[in-house]
C-alpha cells in the first residue's frame, strides 16, 4: 500500500463492484441473527452468551473503521476500499469450520476488522462532495447492503445445520472476486480539501449527526438482530423467522429506493426527522398486537432512508474532509455493537416479548439527536458535480 498524488477515479465497475462489496458483506453481517438459534444449539449457548457475536462484531468493525478512517486520504484507494472485502472472506471461511464457540467469535471478529474499513471508505468515497449524484450513489450503495440482506439470512436458514460450511466457503469466495474487482478498477487517492468552508456552528450539528447515528443504527442491528429469534421463541420455526429478517430488510432497501426522487424535493433534515418519527410509530404498533410480521416490515421500510440520508447530511455539512464518513461510521458501529449485545442481557432475564419497547429507547434518543440538529438550521454545503 503506497501513498499517492493522482485524485480519486471510480469508473462504472469499480462503484458497482463497491455496492456488490455492500451486499454481499450486508448478506453476511445480517445473517447472524439466523446463525444465533443455530450457535445456541450448536455450542449450547443461552441468549446472553449468544449475544456476544454482535459485540465481536462491532468492536473489531469498530477497529476497521479507525483503520479505514486513518488511511482513506493518505493510500490508494483501490486497496484502502478493497482489502476488507478477501479478509471478510477468511473471517467466513474460520466462521464455517470452527469446532468451538471460541473460533467462531474469532472469524466474526476477522469479519468485524474488514466490515469497518470497507464501510468508512467506500462510503466515503461515493458520498463525496453531497451532490444530488452522492445522494444517489449512497442510497444505492446502501440499498444493495440491505437486499443482501434479504437474501443472506434464508440462505443460511437453508443451509443450517448440513450445508454450513459449505455455503461460508461459496461466500468467502464471492467476497475474494468482488474485492478484487474493486481493486483493480478503481485508481487515485481521496484528498482531503482544506479550501471549502465549513458552515457557521458545523461542529456541534456534526456531534448530534454522529450521536443520532449511534442510536440509529442501535435501533436497525438491534431489531435485525433478535427479529428471528423472537419470531421463534413465538412458536414459529427458524425459517420463519428468517423469512421475518428477509421481510424487515426488503422494507429497509425499498425505503432507500423510495427515498431517491424524495431527496430533490426535501432536505436531508427533512426525511431523517420524518423516518425517526415513523420507526417510533412502527415500534407502538409492534408492541400493540400480534401483528409482529407486518408490524417488522414496515418498521424496515420507514428505517431505510435514516443511514444513507444521515451520511450526506453530514457530508454536506463537514465538507472537504476525507474523514467524515469514517467517524459516521465509528458512531455507527459503536450503536450497533452495545445495543444488540445490552437487549440479550436483558432478556436474558425477561424473555424476548419485550423487544419493541427495549428498541423504543434508542429510537426516542434517535429523533432527540436529528432534532437538536435540525434546530440549528445550518446551510448546507452542496457540490455539483
């Protein structure tokens, strides 16, 4: 990995092999909710124990970020954006074959390091500037994340238990071709631009960003995470709880195509405050009934547009530096990372029933946050290009 003067060029293979990058890693990363029941019976683990795959996850995601984020501007970026994406696929090969609890925690943990760096600099890379095409490019990426996801938990469920290994080695091997792809289509190096102005009071709506973020994302992984394992302890099989995750992250990736012709007519601020709005609606009507299915689906579809809006808010805000999407990403992670892992404490003790109303902390302290910073009214800073 060497340092380099040339800008940053993406052609059209190199940003579909980024957002196939998202896909397959959204695949994957959401498929532990599946894996969990499979793990709990496999190594006979209780749902605390259980629960430490998400926080495996998120502390070494947390460290890819800092990797990512410390590299993003200074190296090139075909291998800064590319490189996690063959370690994911040894993480997965590890996580397939490992004969202990242990070993497994050590392949999400491998997983985890090339998640973080893959997420703070592809993004960053497609979220640019904040222009009208970012917002574009951002939505998609995000929205490929989310259709892997639709698609890696059934798998899984399929899988499970015969075919485990087999299918993590196939999808090792897919995560080696799509960041090679990568890598060897995309040239130059992101510099950081220290001639664009920050707008007036950018600092602490840039906190509020990277606070509403962490809640955010606590509410998305925290009800990914547990969504089959409380269908499940409602007497239905594993597939249907996978066929619910499938359900929620379908909604998530059309409520980011939704977004797309939404995003001329309104703000950023605008359709994050709305959606936070929305996923407390969606969270009452959960609790209220027994309609978890549709009640998932729709909290799915109203979350989508939050993440990749959020990320341009906060690039049209913190212009001209490199590093923003790597600290979205850090906030983003640390949310996921203590919110999935603090809900199996807790039901450890109450049961699963109570999941709507663990979800609707994170989701109130979310809306706080992207008020706080929606009050300030900061101008936004809008490349074109």
């Amino acid at each position: 990995m060497t340092s380099i003067a040339s800008p940053l060029k993406l052609n059209k293979l190199s940003v579909y092999s980024g957002i196939s990058i998202f896909a397959v890693m959204g695949g994957f990363t959401s498929s532990y909710g599946v894996m969990v029941p499979y793990f709990r019976d496999k190594f006979s683990l209780n749902l605390a124990q259980s629960g430490i795959i998400f926080f495996a996850h998120g502390i070494t995601a947390l460290l890819g970020v800092v990797i990512g984020t410390l590299t993003v501007s200074k190296f090139k970026a075909a291998y800064v954006g590319g490189l996690g994406a063959p370690l994911m696929g040894v993480g997965a090969i590890l996580i397939g074959i490992a004969p202990t609890w242990n070993i497994t925690l050590m392949g999400v943990a491998i997983v985890g390091i090339g998640f973080g760096a893959c997420d703070a600099t592809i993004s960053q890379f497609l979220s640019r500037g904040g222009s009208e095409k970012a917002v574009r490019l951002v939505n998609i990426l995000n929205a490929g994340f989310a259709i892997g996801a639709v698609i890696g938990p059934i798998l899984i469920a399929g899988a499970v238990p015969d075919l485990f290994a087999q299918l993590l080695i196939t999808w090792a091997a897919v995560f080696m071709v799509v960041g090679y792809l990568f890598i060897s289509n995309t040239s130059g190096a992101l510099k950081r631009d220290h001639t664009t102005a920050k707008p007036e009071g950018h600092r602490f709506v840039f906190a509020m960003l990277l606070l509403g973020i962490a809640f955010y994302v606590g509410v998305e992984v925290g009800a990914s995470g547990w969504i089959p394992t409380y269908i499940i302890d409602k007497g239905y099989s594993a597939q249907m709880g996978a066929t619910a995750l499938a359900l929620f992250f379908l909604a998530l990736a059309a409520g980011r195509i939704v977004v797309l012709p939404l995003a001329k007519k309104f703000s950023p601020s605008q359709i994050v405050l709305t959606s936070s709005v929305l996923i407390i609606l969606s969270l009452l009507f959960i609790s209220s009934g027994n309609y978890a299915l549709l009640g998932f689906t729709l909290m799915g579809f109203v979350c989508g547009p939050v993440f990749p809006t959020a990320m341009v808010w906060a690039v049209r805000i913190n212009p001209g530096d490199p590093r923003t999407s790597g600290f979205m990403m850090f906030a983003a992670i640390a949310g996921a990372s203590v919110s999935p892992s603090l809900m199996g404490i807790v039901m450890q003790n109450t049961g699963t029933a109570i999941v709507a109303w663990l979800l609707m902390v994170p989701a109130v302290l979310t809306f706080i946050a992207y008020a706080l910073a929606a009050k300030q009214n900061i101008a936004e800073h809008i490349e074109h290009h």
